[in-house]
C-alpha cells in the first residue's frame, strides 16, 4: 500500500507540466519555399517560441502555400481561419498603401537605409494593423531587387512589347511604365514560367533567381538595387492576447531577436547569390548609364503617384528618411 502510493507520487511529479493544461496552437501560414532564408528565420522563430512556452503555446509552421495561398494570407488570418501569417508588405498596398513604402524605386540604397525606413513605417503598420485586430511581430528585407533578362539591357526601350514578370502594384506598375506586358507570376512558379516563355524579365532579387534556377532559362541580372521589399509576420489580436502576460512577452522576445537574426541573413544571402549567379554562368553587371537614368526617372513618377494614394502618411516616412539622410 505504502509502496504503490510512493509509485503514484512519482508518476505524477514525472509528469510533464504541458500534459496538465492543453497549449494554444498558432497555424503559421507562408507563401515561400521550405528552404527559403524566410522559412529558416519563420522555423527558428517558432522553436524559440515553443520552447520558451514549454507546452502552453505551440506555433507550426506551414510554408510553401500549402495552408493558405500567399495571396490570401492576410485575409486568412484577419477572418480568423488562421491565427498567425507571413506576407510580403508590398502585397498590401490595394488596402494598405502605406505597406508599399518599401517598395518605392531608388528610395532604399542600403540595408542600413532599410532599417531607417522600417523604423519610421513600422508605427504606422502597427497602427493600420491594429485597426484590423492584428498585431505585427517581425519584418525582414528581401535583398535588393535586380533586373533578370534574356539579352543584356541597352536601352529603357528594350522592355516594350515583352513579358515582364511581377508580384506587386509596383512591379506591375514599373512594366506598365516600361511598356512591357505584366505577367503575375507566384515566385514558387518562377523557374517554370521561364522555362516555358511566359515572361522574358523579372524584377527580383538575386537570392530568388538562386533559388529559381533561372541560369537555365535566363542569362542577364542587372545589379540596379531598386527596393528591398520586407515580409512580415503577424498574428490575430485575439490570439495573441489570450496568452499571459509572461508568454506575450516570450513571443515579443523572440521576434525581436527573429528580426535582428533575419536582417543579418538576408544581408548574407545577398551576396552569397550574386556570386551562385555568377557561378552558374549568368553575366551580372549594371545597366549603362542611359538606362539607369531612365529607371530612376520611372522610379520619379511611381514614387509622385504613391505620395498621392498614401496621402499625409507618406509624409511621416518620407519626410524625417530624407532628413535623416547621410547623403
Ligand atoms: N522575391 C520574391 C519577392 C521579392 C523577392 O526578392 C518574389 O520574387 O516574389
């Protein structure tokens, strides 16, 4: 008798404490691959998480569109289908102009510069997100977006009349300006569309072409670093304020440090794919300086029509990054 309840006592005390109470689960929704420097961040994010909330809250990651399409994140999570999302901002801007501030041509030149401009947007996101029951965790950079094409670029009059590749209202509006035909391409779909004559040029960045294996199809990439798009990953309100306060600020933690470590990352990754492109026999150069010019005068005219549908917004970004400008 005395010896089975000793057994019992130590049953229980072995125990572990998740068994007790059933933790929360957040379905994480991604649009990029498994192996994109994204989804690495995303999954080493969510380990720290789940281990700082030993059993109260489990995040799983659902990458590659396998949950949600990237395209309906947003919704997803803001409808309550799912608790948390990654999505690009720029994807945004049809209800949240002051998402694309990223991706204004020519405004960003460096990763220090990103992190001005993020500083200063993010109050803003915080605002527009929390009017729609979100709460914004973490935001990383894409590298800086590059010019692919199947012949090297001459003249800004190359693009008419061709296939441009786009995932964006900027992307779109940037062929649009370049009088070339706007193809919306996923980016997990990328190598396939080249392969099959879809789209002759793409607005994207190195790591992307990497990972795309576009060498196959498309020998050209033009270093013009025209903006450095961010994703960021978010959560339902309602989610996120059920948890204690203890867990709130574990997961607050740990997207802070998910952002410093992907900031780093996609620095690193930036380099490291011009040189795969290279490697892999592509012709990395500038565009001529004609050509440069003409971009950036593009660049202009997009950066007048997004001041005029953000409105005063746009200010309080553009304004003080210009101020603060070390140029
Ligand atoms: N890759 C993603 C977004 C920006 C980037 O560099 C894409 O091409 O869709």
């Amino acid at each position: 008798m005395h010896r089975r309840s000793i057994v019992l006592c130590g049953a229980a005390l072995a125990l572990p404490v998740r068994a007790q109470a059933p933790g929360a689960v957040w379905r994480l929704a991604s649009g990029y691959r498994a192996e994109s420097f994204h989804t690495e961040n995303l999954r080493a994010f969510a380990q720290a998480v789940n281990s700082a909330a030993a059993g109260a809250l489990r995040i799983d990651v659902h990458p590659d569109n396998r949950l949600e399409p990237l395209a309906r994140i947003f919704t997803a999570v803001r409808e309550g289908r799912i608790e948390a999302g990654e999505t690009i901002m720029t994807s945004l801007t049809g209800e949240l102009p002051i998402a694309g501030a990223d991706a204004v041509p020519f405004v960003v030149a460096s990763y220090a510069d990103a992190q001005r401009l993020w500083a200063l947007q993010r109050p803003l996101i915080e605002r527009q997100f929390a009017a729609r029951g979100l709460v914004p965790l973490y935001a990383v950079p894409w590298p800086p977006q590059g010019l692919y094409s199947r012949r090297p670029v001459t003249d800004a009059t190359d693009f008419r009349g061709t296939r441009m590749r786009t995932y964006n209202p900027t992307t779109v509006r940037i062929a649009e300006l370049l009088g070339a035909e706007p193809v919306d391409v996923p980016m997990v779909q990328v190598g396939e569309a080249l392969r099959s004559g879809r789209i002759d040029s793409m607005i994207t960045s190195a790591v992307t072409g990497v990972e795309s294996a576009v060498w196959e199809h498309i020998g050209h990439y033009h270093e013009i670093n025209a903006w450095f798009p961010k994703n960021i990953v978010f959560v339902r309100r309602q989610a996120f304020e059920a948890l204690d306060t203890r867990l709130q600020a574990a997961v607050r933690t740990a997207a802070a440090e998910a952002e410093a470590r992907g900031w780093r990352l996609s620095e690193a990754v930036a380099s490291t794919s011009t040189q795969t492109l290279r490697d892999k026999g592509m012709t990395v150069s500038r565009v001529p300086a004609r050509v440069d010019t003409a971009l950036k005068r593009l660049g202009e005219k997009f950066s007048r029509e997004w001041v005029r549908s953000v409105g005063h917004e746009a200010n309080e970004i553009f304004v003080p990054y210009y101020l603060q400008s070390p140029r």
